[in-house]
C-alpha cells in the first residue's frame, strides 16, 4: 500500500524539539542523515527516488493516460513488468488524490494480437459518445499505440496503428475495442502516441498523432471513426530526430484575458544538451489546425531527463498539470538501479506569462507539493565577498528543497559528500548562461553519454531584478527552478554517498548577500 507517512513529519519534529532543548545543532544534523541512511521498509533501495514516483519493480518509461475521474489523478505509464531493461510494453498503473501520494494498481493493458501497447492518453466520455458506458457511469476510455514487432522484423513500414480500450470501474479493469485497429497505417515507420482531448469548439474529440518527423491531427464524433483534418510541423520546430508525444491545450497569458493554445511535441534524438528532449509551441487552434508564427525552438525543459511529458485531461478548474519522464533514450537502460529503472519529475503546473514583448511557457512544482515539505532551516544572512565562498552542512542531504533569491548577477553552487563527488551549477547573468556540471556527481561511468560533456542553458530573457533559485533534491535526481519556473533543468545524478554539504561562491564583482537561504525537509510518500 503506497499512502504518505502522516506521523513522520511529527516524528522528526519532536526530535528536532529534544535536540534543541538540550542546544546540539550540529548532533540534529548528524541524527537525521544518520534516520535516512539507515532507514528500513519499502521503497528504501539504493537510489530509489522518496518524492518522485517510481514502479515498484522493474522497467517504466513514458507517462501516458493522465485523466482525473472521480476525485483520483491517473498516471498510467509505459511498463515492462519482466526486467530492467526495455520490452514488450504493457500500461502501468496508479491513482492519487494530490499526485504526490500514489497507490499501485495492477497492470492496466497488456500486449495482444495487434501488438505490444505504446503510449497514448485517457479520456472520460461523459456524453457516453462511444457508447460504452452509460449517462450514470460514463466510461474511461484509453486511446493507445500498438506496435507489431512481428511485422517490423518482417520489414514492414505499417507496423504501428491505433487502438482504444474502455473501462466502467474507474480504470482497474479494461475491455478491448473488438474493431481494433481504429486507425490503420498508411505508411509510416514511426505513426503513433495519440493524445485525445474533447474539442469544445466543434464539439467533437480531436486526436494529435505524431508522423516521422511531424504532427498529424484527426477529429471523430464517437472515439471508434476517425478521419485526418490537418497536419504542422514541417517547417516548424527543430527536426533532429523522430517526433513522440504530443499534447495540445489552452492557456490564458497570466494576467490577461487572452487565450493561447501550446503544443509540446517531444523529440528523439534532438535537444539541445542531447538526446532526447520536450519541445513547445504557442499559437491558435481553430478546432482543426494549429498555426504558429514562432520561428525559434523553445524547450519546456534545458536539463538532460525530461522527456515524454504530458498533461492531464479533466482536472478540477481546468488547471494544466504536466508529468515527465525523467530520463534520457542516451543511457535510460544503463543507470545504476538493480530492482527498478525509471522515474517521473515532480508534477508541475504549466502557465503562460509575458516576459518581455514575448510570452514563454513557464512551469513549477505542483501545489500540492508544498504539503510534503516539511521542516525548514533557514540561514542567518549570507554575506560573501567577491572570489569568496561559503559552505553550509546540509541537514536533509538528498531529501530537501533548497531555495533562496539571487540579488547578485552571479553564483556558483556546489554540492559535495565525504567520498569526493560533486555537483556544479553555474549561474552567470552578465553571460545570460547557466552551465550543469555532473561529470564528478558519483557514479556516472555507466555510459559515456550520461558523463560526457557539460550543459547550458541560455537566460537571455532574464532581467536585473532578484530571482528565485529553488532545488529539489531527491536520492538520484536534482530539479533547478529559475524564476519561478521560467528556466528549468531536470537531471539524474547518483552520488556515492548523499550530498553533505552545499557551497556558494561568488563569481561576480560586487559583495553578495542572500537573506532568505532555506533548506526544507521533503517528506517521502511512500511506506
């Protein structure tokens, strides 16, 4: 059973209250490394991330199917329940009530005739189109890729069509449409990860398909008949590698009444630090076609493990929420986990707000998220002359939230532990950069693209004024948050040892002062 640990919290806080009373600040330190080293129960193997969702066993990649119903947040996600590495895909399943606390449920879709089942989305038919369900139980239905890998052997180019499932128990048990493939293959190698969403403005379901290198739109009144209306991309966007899973929505620009629509579309290989990445567009949807006048690509993530994110359809005040998965395709099947592989980012809202003459797609941690933070310590003011450093013990080690606001055009930030790994990010507004440095994190010889290299991620669009750093640091993955999610970087690490220590250096000319240096506890969520 997977539920939040309500008494740990308390817990820790009585210890801290005994710790304090008897003045052993330095002994609190020790004492709560010493409880998560330690710990026993589950969920505690090497790695195993305490805030991020991961499988309880085995392989996990893609997020798919997010749709609330019934006051539960679906994640369903691409699983192979027999081994570590890449296989045969089924649906992985799990529901929460904050998509922060999540139970496992058994194994949603597995693989039939038609093929293996590879990623896709999730929709309640509450106008029962489909006929499924009923007016008083409107059904789930789950729109999916199957892939043939008998045919791709054979050679074939029509190996992966679309299929659809409906369940009437809220997603524990599925019936299989009898007429799949609903969507036969005209042609393309790589034709698949169907998002569906209801189309308000012709009042009928609109399904994005991602064909090679490009994006395909389709409309049907009944889930079951589909026909193709319009295609983007083309000439859009950047083209390095195959298109995968994309999502299309609306969003108001943040203080204004003004209506935009954002397409993301993932990209393999292709990013901008390698490999795989998410890209997205702003434009219209006029129910049919999407259109763009954006010539530059634009990234919902600059970090290396970000990738296949989508949102959830159905969510209360039509809030869009987005989930990723954290890896790379560059080495996703080598990092060094022995019972699971594979995780999700923390869930994040996405927003549209104007920086500038222009508007960018900014995107945070969940509010939710904010229930499982904790403890907090916060410093006393940080002062550091230029070329200077200072280091402060981390108490939470890889378990915490660290956040502070940067006056300062420029920072340095180390995390380090007592076997010599460390872990660099480089802050530079006067070279509107930020560099991400994990080649001596830990354990990182595993592929030499996980290791190789630094990455950058330009933040031209920043202003002078003060900005907000926040860093989740959990046991095999750091998320950095510039500006309140204007700039993001999400990347897997795994130390030899949790990090003790976080040094800040001052790289810039003039003395720099930080006031509000925090470092919270994150709870973890899973007993």
């Amino acid at each position: 059973m997977v539920k939040t640990i309500k008494n740990r919290g308390l817990g820790v806080f009585i210890l801290l209250c005994l710790v304090c009373v008897f003045g052993c600040k330095q002994d609190l330190k020790q004492e709560v490394i010493e409880e998560e080293v330690n710990a026993t129960g589950y969920f505690i193997e090497h790695y195993r991330s305490q805030f991020h969702f991961t499988p309880e066993e085995k392989w996990m990649n893609d997020p798919n199917g997010l749709v609330y119903k019934d006051s539960l947040y679906h994640l369903f996600y691409q699983y192979y329940p027999d081994s570590t590495i890449w296989g045969p895909m089924h649906w992985g399943h799990a529901v929460s009530r904050d998509m922060m606390d999540w139970k496992h449920k058994p194994v949603a879709l597995f693989p039939d005739e038609h093929g293996f089942i590879f990623s896709g989305s999730a929709v309640v038919d509450y106008e029962n189109t489909s006929g499924f369900g009923t007016d008083d139980n409107p059904a789930m239905v789950a729109i999916f890729t199957y892939h043939d890998a008998e045919s791709e052997i054979a050679g074939n180019n029509n190996f992966q069509t679309q299929g659809i499932a409906y369940s009437l128990d809220n997603g524990d048990n599925w019936v299989k449409y009898q007429a799949n493939p609903v969507i036969e293959n005209a042609g393309f190698k790589d034709f698949r990860d169907p998002k569906v969403f209801w189309n308000k403005k012709e009042q009928n379901w609109s399904m994005l398909l991602v064909a090679g290198d490009h994006l395909q739109i389709w409309k049907s009144d009944n889930l079951k008949e589909w026909y193709k209306v319009s295609e983007f991309g083309k000439d859009k966007g950047t083209h390095g590698g195959v298109w995968e899973c994309p999502d299309l929505f609306p969003l108001k620009i943040e203080g204004t009444e003004e209506v935009k629509w954002v397409l993301l579309i993932s990209i393999n290989p292709g990013a901008p630090n390698g490999g795989s990445g998410t890209q997205y567009f702003i434009g219209d949807f006029d129910g049919s076609t999407f259109t763009t006048d954006q010539e530059e690509s634009k990234w919902i993530d600059l970090g290396r493990d970000n990738y296949a994110g989508v949102t959830y359809n159905g969510t209360p005040n039509n809030e869009r929420v987005f989930i990723g998965w954290m890896s790379n395709w560059d080495y996703a099947s080598d990092t060094p986990t022995e019972k699971w592989r594979g995780s999700m980012t923390v869930p994040r809202t996405l927003t549209l707000q104007k920086v500038g003459r222009d508007v960018s797609l900014f995107n945070y941690p969940l509010k939710s998220f904010e229930k499982h933070v904790a403890l907090a310590y916060p410093e006393s003011l940080i002062e550091i002359l230029p070329t200077r450093k200072r280091i402060i013990p981390l108490k939470y080690s890889n378990q915490s939230k660290i956040q502070f606001t940067l006056k300062s055009p420029n920072v340095q930030v180390y995390f380090k532990n007592k076997n010599g790994d460390s872990l660099s990010i480089d802050l530079n507004r006067n070279k509107k950069l930020v560099t991400f440095d994990r080649r001596k994190s830990g354990k990182v010889d595993f592929n030499e693209k996980f290791s190789k290299g630094v990455q950058q991620m330009n933040i031209s669009d920043l202003t002078d004024d003060p900005i907000e750093i926040v860093m989740l640091l959990d046991h095999s993955s750091i998320e950095l948050f510039i500006n309140g999610g204007q700039y993001v970087m999400t990347n897997q690490i795994f130390p030899t040892e949790f990090f003790r220590s976080i040094s800040i250096v001052n790289t810039s000319e003039v003395e720099l002062k930080i006031d509000d240096f925090t470092e919270h506890k994150v709870e973890r969520v899973w007993d």
